[in-house]
C-alpha cells in the first residue's frame, strides 16, 4: 500500500467532489472515507485507476451522507445528477485548494490543519499526534476551519503569499512523531512550485530544501542542539543543497526578489562555506539588508545583528541589535552570544540563563543553559 501515491491524490479527489456540487466540509470527510476504505482494500484488490476509484467511492460515500438529509433541497438535485462511475478528469485542482486552505479568514493554526487535511491527507490522528494535543481538539479545530470556508467558491484567485506563508508555518514545525511535518511541507511546497509560476515559491521550495540539509547535523544522538557553527557539515545532504541553489538560481534570474528568496540566498551563503570560518558574513548582511527593504520585521532585524556582529565584529553587532525590544524571542540568546565574543563574560552568562528561562523548546534551553553553565565555570578559574 502507498501511502505517499494516496496522500498526494487527495487534493484532486477533493475537488472533483466539490466540482460535482458537494460542499466542501462533506466532500473532505467523503475522500477521508474513500481513503480508509483503500487502506482495507487495496493490498488484496488494487484497482488499476487508483484516482478513479477513490472518486467513485468518495463520491458514493458522499451520495449516502447526502441522502440521509433529504430535506436540502441543494443535495437532492445533486443526487438527480450523479456521474456515471469511471476515469476521473485529469484536471487537477490542487492549486485552488491550497487557497481555499489558507483563506484569510482562518486562523493560522486553522489553516495549517486543513492544509494537512485535505491537502496533504493526512489523518486527524497523524495530525493531532504531530501537534501533541488531543485527536478531539484537532478534530474540532479542523471542523471549525471547514464551516468556516464552506461558502467560499474554488473559482476566486487566492492569495499566494497567504498559501505560501502557511507552508512555511508547516516547515518550521518540524517533526513530531510519525509525521514529519517538514518533509510533508516540502512535498507541498514542491507541488504548489509546480503548480503555480511564481518566483516566490521557488524561493520558498530552495530555503526549506537548503534547511532541511542540514538536519542530520543539528542535533547529537543525546538529543542536544547543535549550533550552525559547531556542526559536521559532512552530515548535510548535498543532494538536497544542489537542487535548492539550483532552484533560487532559477528563481533569482527573474529579477522578481521576494522573501523567501533572500532568506534563501542567506542559507545558500552558509551551505557554500566549507568550514563556519569561511562564510562569507559580509555578503550574507547584503542579503539581510535586503531581506530588511522587503520586510523590516523585527526578528529580520534580530538575525541581522547576529551577521553584522560576524561580519564586522560583536560591537557592531550590539550597536545593530541596540533599539530592538528585548521582549524578541531569542534576544537574550543573541546579546549573550555578542557580549560572549566582546569578551563580557559576566553579561553573557546572565543573559544565557535569561534566554534559556523564555526558551520554550527543550533542546534549545538546554543548550542555553549548557552554554550559560560553561562561562561561570570560567569565571571562576
């Protein structure tokens, strides 16, 4: 049984249904449906049309719950109308369900969990289970997002940079249990690029390729952090550091920058490097500056501190970090590591254990509170 061949046909089964007339809420639990009835059947009686058997069936299942509720006259002209059983449409509508996914009027956790609904296909469970809340708030949570987007028609242009931030949402979630919620992102990813000509989703696809990269490397097999600099670059998947730089060449060359194109440039700077002293920071603040002109958020900000501080020493760094609210996630963490290289030892140690307090992942407060733990033992030599 292929799961993967299963998920990735969820989308256009999906919007076959809606086509057809179904509302969206019953056609998503129908392709649900369709897909547990493949897992019972499949590894004794595979069908030769994978997609068009999963439409008939979905469309059966939604043709029983739709009977059920007579009364609608809406369903009961769509059961007078039933297509004939066989090869679904080639047509494949994904594009248009990642918008309706992402529709601005979900919350982001909202609509991260619909994309992997019905996007993605993955299960309430598998999702509840990489979110570590309860399968029942999860299902209640995708409800909500499904009542909310029922009346929204699949023929209106979606927003892209809406579609595309939810992805990147997805991404940095990163893995929890039996979902990998970053390699699932970049399957979408990959999907959407094909899908949809433009420039930032090929930026998008290249950064979480070149991310992605380097995970063998970023944590030992005790489970602890392990810093860009410090790690074993002989881990990273050079395979995937090719096709991403190949990618944002690609998407670079027509001249339309976007975010996720120079966060892209930055984390192909650092995949070039062969050792962490050969980076080069002096280009990689360039791109932050120009990461500052497209979106002057603070956190760009923030990173930004960090490269100059690499770039043209640690109190340039604190000059640049000066006037940013200390309240930023990582704030703490980046002072300390400034005031560490400026040869402040006392400040940095208190400022590691500050920023391991705020952490809220546990590989990252240890780590800080392992590095804040290392400068007072030094202190007191």
């Amino acid at each position: 049984m292929d799961e993967v061949l299963l998920r990735s046909l969820t989308p256009s089964v999906l919007t076959i249904l809606v086509r057809r007339g179904a509302d969206f809420a019953a056609a998503e639990d129908a392709v649900q449906d369709a897909l547990v009835e493949a897992l019972r059947v499949w590894p004794t009686d595979p069908p030769r049309d994978v997609k068009g058997w999963l439409v008939t069936v979905a469309w059966r299942r939604f043709l029983d719950a739709a009977r059920s509720e007579s009364a609608r006259r809406r369903r009961e002209e769509i059961l007078q109308e039933e297509p004939a059983p066989g090869s679904a449409s080639a047509v494949d509508d994904t594009l248009r369900l990642y918008f309706l996914c992402a529709h601005p009027s979900l919350t982001p956790s909202s609509a991260i969990a619909l994309t992997l609904r019905a996007v993605g296909g993955l299960t309430t469970r598998q999702i509840a289970h990489a979110y570590l809340v309860p399968e029942t708030t999860m299902a209640q949570r995708i409800s909500r997002a499904k009542r909310t987007v029922a009346g929204v028609r699949l023929d209106r242009p979606g927003d892209a940079a809406t579609v595309l931030r939810v992805l990147y949402l997805v991404f940095n979630e990163g893995y929890s249990g039996e979902v990998d919620l970053a390699a699932e992102a970049i399957r979408l990813t990959r999907r959407l690029h094909t899908a949809l000509d433009h420039p930032e989703s090929a930026g998008l696809l290249a950064l979480m390729l070149l991310h992605h990269a380097r995970r063998s490397a970023r944590i030992t097999p005790e489970g602890a952090l392990v810093p860009l600099a410090e790690q074993d670059r002989r881990l990273w998947d050079t395979g995937a550091i090719s096709e991403g730089v190949g990618i944002l060449q690609a998407a670079l060359a027509r001249d339309r920058l976007g975010e996720y194109q120079a966060q892209a440039a930055i984390a192909a700077l650092h995949a070039d490097a062969p050792r962490a002293e050969e980076t080069d920071w002096a280009q990689i603040v360039e791109w932050y500056d120009e990461l500052v002109r497209l979106n002057g958020s603070p956190v760009v900000r923030l990173n930004r501190a960090v490269a100059v501080g690499e770039a043209e020493g640690p109190d340039a760094g604190l000059a640049a970090l000066a006037g940013l609210d200390e309240s930023l996630p990582r704030h703490s963490a980046v002072a300390a590591h400034l005031r560490e290289r400026a040869g402040d030892l006392d400040t940095a140690a208190r400022l590691y254990a500050e920023a391991a307090h705020r952490a809220t992942n546990l590989a990252e407060r240890e780590h800080l509170t392992r590095r804040a733990a290392r400068l007072n033992r030094r202190r007191e030599r």
